[in-house]
C-alpha cells in the first residue's frame, strides 16, 4: 500500500539535553555532520514518501531554515519544492496530540510517523521495510528490550508472532517492570490509518497527563488491529546522552579517518 506522507512530531522539549536545548532543538544535535532529523529525512526519502510534515513549536525555527538550506541545495538533496511543511503544536500535549496536529494536512490516507531521535543506523530505510509489509493495519517498529527499562517505552501484549511481524492483543504506554506484558518495545516508527485521528481527537490524557499515541492504537485493535514490525539495524535512543554518543561513535566508525581519532583515544 502507497504511503505518501511522514510526520515528523518536533515539538519536543528536550529536557534530557538541558541547557543546550535552550537554544537548539533537540532534532538539531549532530551525529557528527549531520543533524538527527536530516537522517529521519533520508530514510523517509528512501521509502519514496514525498509528503513531509513537521509538527513544530516555538523556538525550533532552525529547523526550518535547515530545511530552507536543503532546498536551496535540493539537487544535492533530492527535495522538491512543495514537499515540506509545517504545522505548529502550541502546547508539549504529548505525541498522541502532536499527530493530532497534522490531521488536515494528511486528510484521508494512511502515513508514517517518524521520530528523529529514534536514529536507526542500517543500510536499509526501516521505514521503508515497513512500508513494504503494511496490510492496512496500524503498525509500529518494536525491539526487544531489557526488562528493567521497559517503563521508557510502549510494551505490546502478544497474540501472535510470525517472521519479523508481531500481532498484538494489548499495548500499555510505559507499564511498570512488574506490569508489562513483554519485553517488545515501540520505537519511534509508525503507520497509521487515517481513522487514527478520529481516536486522538477524543482521547482523555494518560501517562504523563499526555496525549499517548499508544492509547489511540490501543483503542482501534478491535476494529485496525496492531502489528509490531520487529526492525533490522541498530537503534540508538538519541534522546538520551548515552545514545547521541553511542551514535556518533558508531557512524564515527564507519569513516576512516574519524575511525583513527576513537583508536587513537582509546590509545591515550
Ligand atoms: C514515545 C511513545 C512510546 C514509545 C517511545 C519510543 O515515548 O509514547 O510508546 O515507546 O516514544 O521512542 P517518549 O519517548 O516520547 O516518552
């Protein structure tokens, strides 16, 4: 099935990386060169999604004028005029509401949500693997993790696995260790359908007193059914400090003269 749009939900705080999220969103930390929602852009771009929509709040206007920049180089970058836009979210009321935001400008089709600080490293666009399994019902990327961290994560309840897909029963926004049903975690990768929006316009606050997209996906198993889609490739919580550096160490590795500067730390 063709889907033609991503959000990218960038209204975040980034309390984690205080102070220097007083003044650079947090979808603008480098993985050495390159911001962390220039490397969501390339995998949504290699999905063949041509819709980019960025839910946005005050002080995260560099990212539009790093979206200016790539425009101004769009041969380089392969963007066409057109093809990015913003919607504003004007209070932090969560991701659920942060989709909420993007109704009128995805209308009636299915679409992706993408977090930037959920950064995959792999030679194939998670997203787009996605894309090629999705049957219609709503789906989220899911790793498997350890089981002291799953209150930082929605945590599916099982009905069936086959292959790389999870069929879920239940879904539970950050449960307590005790409480979780598993240990396959959401991670920042969706497709939605439409009737999502239906859902969250309705929803009352849950964890956090946010607007949980979990509980919107919760909501429609009856009707849309869930789907874990369990990814390739290595995933680093970029939100977090531990992961930004684990990230930039990684694609550091990857490049030979970068490689030298690790080997020659771990030398000192
Ligand atoms: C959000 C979702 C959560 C998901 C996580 C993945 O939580 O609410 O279900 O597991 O992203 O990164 P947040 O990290 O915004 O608290």
């Amino acid at each position: 099935m063709k889907i033609r749009k991503v959000v990218f939900p960038v209204g975040g705080l980034g309390t984690r990386f205080l102070p220097i999220t007083r003044a650079i969103p947090k979808e603008m930390l480098g993985i050495i060169d390159k911001p962390l929602i220039h490397y969501a852009f390339e995998e949504a771009m290699a999905a063949g999604i041509e819709q980019f929509i960025l839910v946005t709040r005050h002080g995260k206007n560099s990212i539009e004028d790093y979206f200016d920049y790539m425009f101004t180089h769009s041969r380089h970058f392969n963007i066409k005029m057109g093809s990015v836009c913003y919607v504003r979210q004007n209070e932090p009321r969560g991701l659920g509401h942060a989709v909420l935001c993007a109704k009128n400008l995805i209308g009636d089709e299915p679409f992706a949500v993408m977090s930037a600080d959920d950064f995959i490293l792999h030679d194939k666009s998670c997203i787009g693997e996605m894309i090629a399994c999705y049957d219609g019902s709503n789906m989220a990327a899911v790793a498997t993790v350890p089981r002291e961290e799953v209150s930082k994560y929605g945590i599916l309840d099982v009905e069936s696995e086959s292959g790389r897909l999870v069929v879920a029963k239940s879904v539970d926004e950050k449960p307590s260790v005790d409480a979780a049903k598993s240990t396959h975690a959401i991670v920042g990768r969706y497709l939605l359908s439409p009737k999502v929006f239906e859902v969250l316009i309705n929803l009352k606050p849950g964890v956090g007193n946010e607007i949980q997209l979990t509980d919107a996906l919760l909501e429609m198993i009856p009707s849309t059914g869930l789907t874990g889609f369990k990814f390739e490739g290595q995933r680093f919580d970029c939100g977090s400090k531990e992961g930004l550096l684990d990230a930039i160490l990684h694609v550091a590795c990857l490049d030979r003269s970068l490689k030298c500067v690790i080997e020659n730390f771990r030398g000192n």
